[in-house]
C-alpha cells in the first residue's frame, strides 16, 4: 500500500513539473525564429534647413581667415543661404498582411519624406504612408513586394492577464533586430490620450522599439511598444504598449477612409464622486456627469447638463474614460440610448451619433435668461463670499455676456469649498442643479436640500468658460 502511494505521489510531483515547465518556456527561440519575418527596421528621412548660426569673429588678415571662409562654403549655397540637410530617424513596425501593409507609431514617421523598411532578410522597399492617428499614436504604411510576405496576426489584448508572458521585438537604439521578453506588468494603462489603453511591461523597450510588436506566446501581436517610463532615457522595466484591440479598430478605419471615423456624443463630462452622488440621490459613484452641453448630436437629443449618463448603447458606464472610449468605437451615424439620471430618476434619450474629427473646435451653448437686478453686498455663504454677476465683474472675468450666477470674491482657506478646488473669481451657475442668480437663490436652494435629507449641495463652477460640478458638505 505504501509503495502504491509513492508511486502517486512521485507521478503527481512530475505533473507539476510539467505544468510549471509549460507556463514557463525553457526558451522563446522557436517563438522568435517564427515571428521574425514579420518585424521590420524603419528608417526615415526628412529635409531640414541648417542654421549656420552666428559668424565667427575672425581679425581681418588672420590666417584662420581662409578657413572659415570655406567651413561657411561648406554649409551654404551658392547664393549664400544656408544649404538643406538631411536628417534620420529610426524605429520598428511589422507587418499584418501578405500584401505589405505595415503597422508602426505615427510619431516614427511623423514629417518623414522618405520612410525605408528593412526586413530581416537584409531586403530594403520604400513605404507609403496610408493614414496616420495621432491620437493613439498608430501609422499604417504599405509597401508593394514581388511576392507576397510573411505577415503577423493581431490577438485579443483584453484576455491578457497579469503574469503572462510577453515578446517584444524591434531595433532598439539602432541595432537591428532584438528579441527582449517580460510579462504583463498591468493592463488599462493611461497616459495622456483620451483613448489610451496600454499594456504595461517589464520587457526590455528602447529607444528604437516604438512602433515593434508586442507578442503573446501564440505569435500574436497583443500591443504596438510605444513609450517607455525612464529617468534616463534608457529602459528600466516600465514599457507600454498600445492593446491591439484598440489599434485593430484605427487599422481598419485607416486601411479603408485613410482617416479615424469616431463616434461623438457632444458633451463635456466628468466623473461623479462620492458626495457628489449623495448630493443628487445616487446610490453609487459611477457615470459620468454632464457638466455642458454644445451644439451637437446630445443638444438636439434634449440632454442636459447636470445629466448622469449611467448606460450608453446597452452598456453601463463606470466614469468618464469609459464612456469616452465606448462612444469613440461607436459607428459615426449610429442612433443609440443612452440612459441619464435626472431630478432623482432615470431618463432613455436617443442620440444619433456625430463624428469626434469633425467637432473640434464646437463653441459650448450657454443658455441665455433674464439677468436679475444684482445685490451690491458680497455675502458668506458655505465658506465662500459671493457676489451676483455685475457688468463690472463681467468685465473683469470677461464672461460671456449671457452668463448669469454669483461670483467667488473670497473663499475660507480652512473650508470644504477651498478643499475641493473653488477660488476666487469662479461663477457658481445652478446650485443643486437649478440656475441661480442671486444669494437668496443659494440660499433657497440650501434650504431645500438640507430639508431632502442630504448631506452635500452640488455646485455647477465655471472657470474661465469650462465648467465641472462641485459637491459642497452642508455639516457645520
């Protein structure tokens, strides 16, 4: 009996040894001699005009005189205007089709006249660039080859966990080909894009790399290496990579329009915070706040600002970068739901969607309405000094001349409302989510909240045209 349970135990010792040699390759070679001759080197060139910078002062008769004289030459026309010079620059791509598009960062080819691709066999095309969106960083090139070639397919970036191992591969600081390997570090990185979405890796990333795929163990193409975060300039462990199943949307809309196509919604958002949501009757901190509300596909479908989106297309919204990202990989055109909390309940509205590239630039509407007579006396209210709109603070501010609310004279250092960011010279517009206009309507609309049984009032604070919502304790 106890020679049958050593037997068991010894074979279920080399199960696990199995099991832990399978999650952790003993090398990525096959891996890499795979995806090889999918990854190219990108070299670009551009035409930059040499400043010959100030003339060195050389004593007339000196025998250095001659000298200079040909250094400048050197550097100058024949008309003596400074001659134009050629300037490279170097990063990675690959390629995802047999017909020789190519995928790489826009800021690799960004003002290039001249963009060569070196594959892994040593061949050399010259690309063309098909579109570009800056935005996430993403180019799509296309090169036109004798024969069809070898070619990566993108995976799913959101089923990468982390721990798991990833490949990265590129030309890093200029020296060709490199394979470096890692493991997902964390995913939903954000760094300064609205649609950012970047895995982060330990993986060795470069100077040189941007642009070069980031591989799962299948060979797939999981993320394009775009940044790095170093003190250096050099790699320190924390590289990102824009997921694949954000650039495989760009991709798509670059290969067919030549351009991104994004949805937009037409309002401006922000995310809804504890007290502001125990403020308005929330029973949770998520969605996204309508803090203003131009000209566009939300005006027309009669949302509001002050409005919570809570659901967008079927789909809840947990806070403002998500909603961000849903409405943008919505098709332009698309008429959609969307489900807002308003006055306590929820509300459907249909909104058909706009295109994001097409709005910039909109000019928020600001509601116009019978400018009360203003009290001349600033007063205190919740740790703030207050004082109605006049035409000479108008002025100062330079508001809009439809603009109506109480400025901020003064605001106690030691209260909530200096805590939660107000300052002089903001204008409080809707007090609870109503208009106000003088203090006496603060003052109602304090009254009223604190008789609902809540803790906090919700500001609308405008600075400087851009408005966000501000929750305010009514606790003394």
């Amino acid at each position: 009996m106890r020679g049958m349970w050593l037997s068991l135990l010894a074979v279920m010792l080399l199960l696990v040894q199995s099991l832990s040699a399978a999650a952790r390759p003993e090398s990525f070679a096959d891996l890499a001699e795979k995806i090889s001759p999918a990854v190219v080197n990108i070299t670009t060139s551009t035409v930059v005009e040499t400043n010959a910078g100030p003339n060195p002062i050389v004593p007339e008769g000196s025998p250095f005189e001659d000298f200079f004289r040909e250094f400048q030459d050197r550097n100058r026309g024949g008309d003596g205007a400074p001659r134009p010079r050629r300037s490279s620059a170097l990063g990675s791509g690959f390629v995802i089709s047999e017909d020789g598009y190519i995928v790489t960062n826009n800021h690799v080819i960004e003002g290039a006249d001249e963009i060569i691709i070196e594959f892994f066999s040593g061949k050399e095309l010259e690309a063309k660039i098909i579109g570009t969106d800056p935005t996430t960083d993403i180019a799509l090139l296309k090169v036109e080859a004798d024969g069809p070639l070898e070619y990566v397919s993108f995976g799913d970036s959101d089923i990468m966990r982390v721990g798991d191992w990833v490949v990265a591969m590129g030309n890093p600081l200029g020296q060709g080909f490199s394979v470096s390997a890692g493991i997902v570090s964390a995913r939903n990185r954000a760094l300064s894009g609205t649609y950012d979405d970047y895995i982060q890796t330990d993986a060795a990333i470069n100077r040189g790399n941007s642009g070069g795929p980031l591989f799962n163990l299948d060979g797939q193409v999981v993320g394009v290496n775009t940044a790095i975060l170093s003190p250096n300039g050099g790699s320190i462990g924390i590289g990102f990579s824009m997921a694949s199943n954000v650039v495989t949307r760009v991709v798509a809309q670059l290969k067919e329009f030549g351009e991104t196509r994004r949805g937009w919604l037409g309002v401006r958002i922000q995310d809804v915070t504890p007290d502001m949501a125990e403020a308005m009757g929330l029973e949770k901190a998520s969605g996204a706040m309508v803090t203003d509300v131009p000209d566009g596909p939300s005006k027309e479908a009669g949302v509001e600002a002050g409005d919570v989106i809570v659901s967008f297309d079927g789909k809840e919204v947990e806070d403002t970068r998500g909603l961000v990202r849903q409405v943008g990989n919505t098709q332009v055109g698309k008429a959609v739901r969307i489900v807002v909390f308003r006055d306590g309940k929820t509300q459907t509205l249909k909104v058909t969607l706009g295109r994001r590239e097409q709005s910039d630039g909109a000019v928020p509407a600001v509601q116009s309405g019978e400018e009360p007579a203003p009290e001349v006396e600033p007063q205190e209210v919740l740790g703030l000094t207050v004082s109605p709109v006049t035409d000479e603070l108008r002025e100062q501010l330079s508001l809009d001349d439809t603009i109506t609310g109480l400025v901020v004279m003064d605001v106690d250092e030691e209260g909530d409302a200096y805590e939660k960011g107000v300052r002089a010279g903001d204008v409080i517009t809707e007090a609870g989510q109503n208009k106000v206009a003088t203090v006496a309507d603060l003052e109602e609309r304090i009254a009223s909240v604190k008789e609902a049984g809540r803790k906090s009032l919700l500001l609308l604070v405008r600075r400087a045209g851009e408005p966000r919502f501000v929750a305010l304790s009514l606790e003394d």
